[in-house]
C-alpha cells in the first residue's frame, strides 16, 4: 500500500536537507510508529496509551535505542547519526541529560532521513525490537 504522504524531494535534495529537519519528521513518524504498535498490542485507553508511549519517546529511551541499534547501521546511516548529533540545536529541555538529547536528535535525524527516502523498509528492520 502507498502511503498517502506523498514525498515530493528527491534523493538528493533529502540528503543536503539540515540534520535537524530530518530528526523534525523523525519525531513524528517514531512517535506514529510507536502508538501504532500500542494501539495494535494492547487494549489501553487513550490517556493510559499516552502514558506507556512517553516511556519509549523521550530522549533517554531514544538514545538507548540508538545505542542498541548502532553496529547494525551501514556506514551512511553512521554518518547521518553524527551529523544528527553534531547538529547544532539552540533547544534544550529542562528534565533530560544533554548527552541524551544529542542522541534522541541523531536517533530521530535517522529515522526521518530513512523516511524521507522512502526506506521504511530499512525503518521497519531497526525498529522491530524497540518495545521489547
């Protein structure tokens, strides 16, 4: 099935984009991924969904999910994650380690990299074990 998102950049124009444009919509589709997977696993309300998605979502959960999935990255992915966490970003939260939150950034700049290159495929394959 196609996704009703169409992408309208092409490879190249998605490659010269800023680190943190990617890690913009890496936000959001890992947030859509991981409410999705709840949504299909579990029976809970809404605010109780909320809750449990928190727990996969913030910095600290995405950074230990780069960590995990690292030495599985090509070298091109590697290098997206360094330009993601060298990306010089002027937002820092109040309750997250600094450290953290430059690896959520990279984390999420991959994932929106990999989006916007239509590879879902490849997104899909680093994110099977996220919940586990």
């Amino acid at each position: 099935m196609e996704s009703f998102i169409e992408i309208k950049r092409s490879m190249q124009e998605v490659k010269l984009l800023p680190p943190l444009t990617w890690a913009y919509v890496g936000d959001c589709v890992y947030e859509l991924y991981i409410r999705t997977k709840l949504v299909n696993e579990t029976h809970m309300k809404p605010h109780a969904l909320h809750i449990e998605s928190i727990k996969y979502v913030k910095a600290g959960a995405q950074s230990e999910i780069l960590k995990r999935i690292y030495d599985e990255l090509t070298e091109e992915e590697k290098d997206i994650v360094r330009r993601g966490r060298n990306a010089e970003n002027h937002h820092l939260p109040k309750n997250c380690d600094v450290q953290d939150y430059m690896h959520s950034t990279a984390f999420e700049a991959l994932i929106g990299y990999l989006y916007l290159t239509k590879n879902e495929k490849r997104i899909k394959e680093l994110l099977k074990n996220c919940l586990d």
